[in-house]
C-alpha cells in the first residue's frame, strides 16, 4: 500500500514542503504539500521529480575505495580505515595547511552539511578551504561584512509587502531564487504586480522574469555597479534621499555622496549602455515609492566589481530608507540564531587575515578563492606545504570552478583525496575513497542556512521519509566519521562528536548573562535534550536557545524539536520585521555606508568608465530543471529546453556567418569548446550564453544518462585570473570571448 510522507525539498533555496508517495522504500511521487505554512502547495518540476532524483540507479550504494589505481567497493570500516590512513600522514608530516577542504552548495541543503563541516574546520585549523561561495554570493558576504560588520547578515527583498522590486541578475522564474528563500518566486512577483506595484528587471538576456516585468533594462554584462552608483548619485543630487528611523544608526552619508559624485548617469550610460534619462527615472521611482527594495544575484555577484555592485544594493536601500523596514529589504530571524549579543560596538569584519601561497589572494570569511585550488595543490612556492590531501564534501569544482582541465591534473597529482559525494563524477573520480551519503528520501531535513534568508520567518523540520537501507550510513554519521578520521581520534563512537558539541554550547550558554540559561547546569541541559540522534539533539539545543526557544524552561511556550515534531507543516514565526541597530557588530556599531576597503576599491570601478568593452562577452544561464552539474542524470529533468547551446543574438549571428543549430567554437582564456548555436534575440548583442555545469564526457565517470549528451564544460573558457579582488570571488559573467563556425563536414565535439 502506498503511503505518504512530508519532506522539506532539497533541490533549490525555496523549500518548498512536498508530500511524497512511497511505496515500500521507493519515493514514486511528489506533490506540493498545501498545509505548508510557508510554501502552501507549490512544487517545480524539480520538486516534481524528487522521486526520481532520489531513486537515480547511479547513485552509490557502498562506499568505494582506491586499490592498485581502481576504485573498488568496500565496506564503512575498510573506507574510514583508509581515510584516516591517507589524512593523518599528511597532517602529521606536513601541518594542517596541506590538508584542503572543499565545501559545496549541496551542503547547504542538507542537514550534515551544516552541522558537520564546522566542527572539522574548527578542529582540523587549515586556511585552505574552499567553497562554492567563492564561484557564487562571496561578495555579498563581503559587503554585509563591512556595512552590518555581520558577513552573514544578509537583507532580504521584502517580497510580499514590497511596491517596488528592482531585480539584478537573477532569474528567479528559473532557478526560483537565490538569498531569498521564497517558495513560488513567480507567484509573489505575479502578486506584486496585482497590487499596483512594479517590477524592473536588470539583465543583459531577455529572460521569463523579464517578461513578467514592467521594465526590462538589457546591461551590458559585468557593469551594475556603474548603474548602481550611478542611482546613488542622482538621489544624492536630486535630494531624494531619506534615511527614515535608520538614520541615527548610520554612518558615513556625507562621504559617501562625494566618493560617488562623478558617476553620474550621464557618465555611466556608455559603459552601461543604457539611457541616462532612464538612469534618473528609475532612481526616482525607487525613492518615490512607498516602500522598495533593491535585490541582486548571481549576475551582480560573478563580476569583476561583485563586491561593489553587492555593497551598492545595500547602499540604495539605505538611502531610500527601505534597509530595514517592512516592504523594504529586512533581515530575517531564524529559529536556531544563536542569542543575540549586546547592542553596541562589535569586533567588525575583517578580510585578509592570512592570504593564498601562490596568487597572495586574500582570504575572505576564512575561505580562499575556490578559482585558486589548483595553484594551491600543483605549484611549488618557498611559502609554505602545497595542498597534499583534499577532503571534499558535496563539491564538483572540475565542473563548478574555472579550468577544470588543470584541476582535473591537480587532483590526480593530490597524495590523498576523499569525496562525500553520492556519484562517481568528473570530482569524485579522482577520490581515494568515496563515501556515499544516503538519497534525500532517507535523510532528515531542517535549512538552517536558508532560514536565516527567507521572506517569512518559519520553521520546518523532516524526519527521513524513508528509513535508511541496510548498508547506508546517514550523511551526519558520515561527516562525524570523517571528522574523527581526520582530527586523529579514528575509532572513536561518532556520537561523541555530537555530544562535544553540546557540552561546548551548553558550557557558554550557562555563562552568558544575557542567555535565559545563564548559571543554569549544563549537565542538567543536556539531560533535557529530546531527539533520536545526536543531529536531532543538536537541532533541540539550537531551538530551544534560539530567539523563539523554550530557554529549557524559561519561556515555557517556546519552541522546542518535541513542539517542530507536533506540527509537522511547520511553524509560522510571522512577517520579517526590523532588527537594527541589535545585529550590527560593526567597530562603530553603526551601519557603515562608506567602509575603507569598498572606498579603496572605488577607483578601479571610476577606471572601468574608460574601458573599451569587449566585442563580444559571456554569461551564464539556469534551467528551471536542473541543478548546476549534478542534475542531468535524471532523464525527467533533461531534454527539451534544457540543453547546453550557445545563445547568441541574431545580429551577432550574421555578423559571424553562424547558423542555428550549427556548431560553434567559443574561444576564451582558459581554453575553448565547442557547442551548437541557438539563435535568439533573447539575448542582447554582443552577448553569448552557456550553461554551466555540463561536460559529462570524462572517463571514469559513472552518470550513464548525463553521458547520452554530455554537453561542454563552460568554466574552461576561464582561465581562473579574473577576480573580484575584495571577495575573491571568480568572474564568470561578462568575460570577454571570440566565436568560430565549425566549418561544415568537420565531426565536433558538441
Ligand atoms: N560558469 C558558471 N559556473 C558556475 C556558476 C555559474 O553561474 N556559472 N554557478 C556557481 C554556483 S552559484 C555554485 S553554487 C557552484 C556549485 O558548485 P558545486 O557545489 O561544486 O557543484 P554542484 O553541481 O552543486 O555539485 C555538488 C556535488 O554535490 C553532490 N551532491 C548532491 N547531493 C548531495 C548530498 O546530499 N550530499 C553530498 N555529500 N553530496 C551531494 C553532487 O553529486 C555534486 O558532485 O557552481 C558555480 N559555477
Ligand atoms: N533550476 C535551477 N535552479 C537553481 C540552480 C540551477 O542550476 N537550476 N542553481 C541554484 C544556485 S546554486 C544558485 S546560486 C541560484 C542562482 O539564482 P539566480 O541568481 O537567479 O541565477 P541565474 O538564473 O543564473 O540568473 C542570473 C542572471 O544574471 C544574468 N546576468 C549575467 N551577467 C550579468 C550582468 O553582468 N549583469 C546583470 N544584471 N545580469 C547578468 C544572467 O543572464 C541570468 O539571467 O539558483 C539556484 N537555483
Ligand atoms: S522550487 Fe525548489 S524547493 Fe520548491 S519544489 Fe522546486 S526545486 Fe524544490
Ligand atoms: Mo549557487
């Protein structure tokens, strides 16, 4: 008999609750869940196919170990045996430095990600991480760094309440948002519009978010920070700037409005190509409206001047008084932030602590650029051990990360590697050992880290839909094995690393006055700690001394996992309401709109005005059914539009003599590849679009139906030297390439 069962969908940062169908062990179907506090029925098609997704015949089942050069299948023991074998050596001999560690976004999505990898970076002390953060929203970090001294205190778009969405490279129609968790991104703009307000979209293509706008602006790639200076400017000269109840808390507006007197729009539009008139237009209709919010992605992000145009976002909504009020932008509350601090003065953000050994690239958030990973391990320098060991946990640089040629040599070279990853893909195939987590279906789930970036503030949690099969190890249990493994203490009961955890945040708590537990036992505590499994008791603590918590007893009302379980739709915690000045930990305790390294950075963006642009630039795209390199083994999720092509405008397509559909070779810095043209006015002259995460086509992989069409690899066409210099984030929008037809009769690649 068919039964159903709730889960949190993993697949985007919508989170969309889903009630699955399973039959036995096998998910055979997904529907949006409509008691959902938050997303209230929606599903994609992603969503859709969660079945699928979960039950791919791909997918590891045992862990597989390196024997004689071949990976061969092997049980826990053997697995964790050779991952401590192969980790301490190097640690031992070496120092913690030469031992790396790569985070990817998976780990974002799903409960060991988040409780896991922090405990191994805290124990292992290595400066070489690196993480997909650094290919994707490392600027944004940045800038809340140095404005809210909080690099995690990132605002979010006021969606529902808002009348004025200005919308900066992202494409929420498909890939259904970004540091903005909103379950049905295309109903909420759809309602936005209903009720009177607008929507402008900025985005060099012609994309399904654009069409549902009231305006669409096709920039020139790489130059939203010019035009986002450019509407400071004219509310500063136009005297439309009002800083509303947040003006006492900030700092620095008089500075401000003379770093950023000379661009004006008039002196922007060319760089930007956009009208200077429309320029002003927009900057009076953002401070016209009754509330507005200014919101940018990954096309603002991936950019040489990421950090600025992440920081200008910000700046604009001060500016117009929309920081920190409703329909404005807001900093959501998640049920596990840890209890808040002190109002006043904090420690700040501060970048560059310690810097890369070959490129001296500083380190931002304790991350060095994942584009520096393969000078890191193959390049000698009288600085320091080269990275020796990688521990590599849901991470796919060979594809996700520029030059995944030389990476692909990197890793081959590395005395070690271990890979977390259910595939054996173009990363994962390089791993001594491969330790394969359970499918979706069999794991719990809570979002930790897109609780603390969503619309509304709520809270869910999933206990796995479907119980773990004989032979699988839960990913928690996985990455505690893998902490022990690593940190010298291989053998040891994995729970104890839950249980140190707990000790370590119940032994501060009790110390803190401000905690509801202050000089409480912390033997006591954790006795009252409720949950299956040690992740769940984690999840219990961080509830119940989180800002909606029990305080184990204090606030008898609150939240507790025991009160989560009981509503198993989720908890709603309300609309999104203001927090400043209590989050900010900068040194003044103020927002700080001016910060030293962004002033620093200013005449780099005043030079990009006298830049001749490139004839012809690169960006990316999405497709609404997939997921950047790990989702095109599902045959529901592939075909139709979902093709790895090179859009290039028609104009640009007679200029060059490419036909549609034909071959064309894309030439960059890192390398060229070849794929078929899609003509398409959808995008702007002078513009190219690949998709990322293709290129299935390298031996030893094992995705039998992303290897059918296997598409290229858009992140060779990079050579890995184009950064945003404060984030260190790679640029993979804007990049200047020359196209080629493939002369007819020559056999392609593509
Ligand atoms: N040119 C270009 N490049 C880009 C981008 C772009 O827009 N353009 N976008 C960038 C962005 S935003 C990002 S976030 C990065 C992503 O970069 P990565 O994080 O490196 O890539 P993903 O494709 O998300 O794959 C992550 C890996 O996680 C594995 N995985 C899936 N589910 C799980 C799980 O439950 N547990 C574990 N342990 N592993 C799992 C997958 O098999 C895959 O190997 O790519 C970046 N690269
Ligand atoms: N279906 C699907 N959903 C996804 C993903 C996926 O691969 N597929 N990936 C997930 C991940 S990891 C992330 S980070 C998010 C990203 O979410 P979004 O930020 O919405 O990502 P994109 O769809 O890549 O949209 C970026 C847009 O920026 C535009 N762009 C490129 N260069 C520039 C520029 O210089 N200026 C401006 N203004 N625009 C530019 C591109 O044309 C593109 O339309 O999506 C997530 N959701
Ligand atoms: S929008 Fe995202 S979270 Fe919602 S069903 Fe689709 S993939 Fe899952
Ligand atoms: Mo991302």
């Amino acid at each position: 008999m068919p039964r159903t069962a709730l889960r949190i969908c993993p697949l985007c940062e919508a989170t969309c609750g889903l009630t699955l169908t399973v039959e036995g062990t096998r998910v055979t179907g997904a529907r949006g869940d409509r008691e959902d506090v938050f997303s209230k029925g929606f599903i994609c098609p992603k969503g859709a196919s969660f079945g699928a997704v979960d039950g791919d015949p791909d997918r590891l089942r045992v862990p597989l170990v390196r024997e004689d050069g071949a990976l061969r299948e092997a049980t826990w023991e053997e697995a964790f045996d050779a991952v401590a074998a192969g980790l301490r050596p190097v640690v031992e001999r070496y120092g913690p430095h030469a031992l790396g560690v790569v985070l990817g976004n998976p780990n974002v999505h799903t409960m060991a990600g988040a409780l896991y990898p922090p405990v191994l970076l805290a124990a292992l002390r290595t400066r070489s991480l690196f993480t997909a953060s650094t290919v994707d929203q490392m600027p944004k970090h940045v800038s809340s760094g140095l404005l809210f001294g909080d690099a995690n205190a990132i605002p979010v778009p006021d969606l529902d309440r808002t009348d004025h969405l200005l919308l900066i490279g992202a494409n929420p129609l498909d890939s259904n948002g970004s540091l903005c968790t909103a379950p049905d991104f295309p109903g909420r703009l759809k309602a936005l519009r209903a009720r009177g307000g607008r929507l402008t979209v900025v985005d060099p293509r012609r994309t399904r978010t654009a069409k549902l706008a009231d305006r669409h602006l096709a920039i020139r790639p790489g130059t939203d920070a010019l035009l986002l200076a450019a509407l400071a400017t004219v509310l500063f000269e136009e005297e439309l700037t009002d800083l509303g109840a947040l003006a006492p808390h900030v700092q620095d507006v008089g500075e401000l409005r003379s770093a950023l007197a000379d661009f004006t729009p008039e002196a922007v539009a060319a760089a930007c190509d956009l009208d200077a008139d429309l320029i002003r237009t927009l900057a009076r209709e953002l401070a016209a409206a009754p509330a507005a919010a200014v919101y940018a992605r990954i096309g603002s992000c991936t950019v040489p001047h990421g950090t600025l145009a992440s920081w200008l976002v910000d700046v604009l909504n001060v500016l117009t008084g929309n920081l920190d009020r409703p329909g404005g932008a807001l900093f959501p509350q998640a049920a596990t932030e840890r209890s808040p601090r002190p109002v006043g003065p904090g420690h700040g953000f501060a970048l560059g602590r310690w810097h890369s050994r070959v490129r001296h690239l500083p380190e931002a958030k304790g991350e060095l650029p994942l584009s520096a990973l393969a000078e890191e391990i193959d390049t000698a320098t009288d600085e320091g051990e080269p990275v020796r060991a990688l521990v590599v946990v849901a991470a796919n640089p060979v594809l996700s990360a520029p030059d995944g040629d030389r990476l692909d040599k990197a890793l081959h070279s590395l005395d070690f590697m271990v890979s977390v990853d259910p595939y054996l893909n173009e990363t994962s195939r390089h791993a001594d050992v491969v330790l394969p987590p359970p499918p979706p279906s069999q794991s719990p789930h809570h979002d930790f880290a897109f609780n603390a970036l969503a619309v509304r503030n709520q809270v869910r949690y999933s206990r796995p839909a479907v119980p773990l099969e004989v032979g699988r190890m839960a990913e928690t249990e996985i990455l505690a094995r893998l902490v022990l493994a690593a940190t010298g203490m291989h053998g040891a009961d994995p729970a104890a690393v839950d249980a140190m955890v707990v000790d370590q945040a119940l032994g501060k708590a009790v110390q803190e006055p401000r905690s509801p537990v202050h000089g409480r036992d912390p033997g006591e505590l954790a006795a009252q700690l409720t949950g299956e499994s040690g992740p769940e008791r984690r999840l219990d603590l961080m509830l119940r001394l989180g800002p909606y918590g029990d305080g184990f007893g204090a606030r008898p009302d609150g939240l507790t996992l025991a009160r989560l379980l009981d509503h198993p739709h989720g908890i709603d915690l309300g609309p999104l309401r203001p927090r400043l000045p209590q989050l900010l930990k900068t040194v003044s305790g103020k927002v700080e709109l001016l910060p030293g390294p962004i002033a620093g950075d200013l005449p780099r963006l005043r030079e990009a005005l006298r830049e001749r642009p490139a004839a012809l630039v690169l960006v990316g795209r999405r497709h609404l059914r997939s997921n950047n390199s790990w989702m095109h083994n599902v045959p529901a999720l592939t075909g139709g539009s979902n093709r790895c092509t090179l859009q290039l405008n028609p104009r640009d397509a007679a200029r060059l003599g490419i036909a549609d559909g034909r071959p064309v070779r894309v030439k960059g810095a890192g390398g060229e590849v070849t794929a078929p043209a899609e003509v398409t006015d959808a995008v702007r002259p002078g513009v190219v679009s690949l998709p990322h995460g293709w290129g299935h086509d390298r031996p030893g992989v094992r995705l039998s139906h992303a290897g059918t069409d296997p598409g290229v690899n858009v992140n060779q066409l990079l050579d890995g030297s184009l950064l945003d210099p404060l984030s260190g984030n790679a640029v993979l929008n804007g990049v200047p390439v020359e196209l080629a037809p493939v002369p007819e009769g020559l056999t392609t690649s593509a």
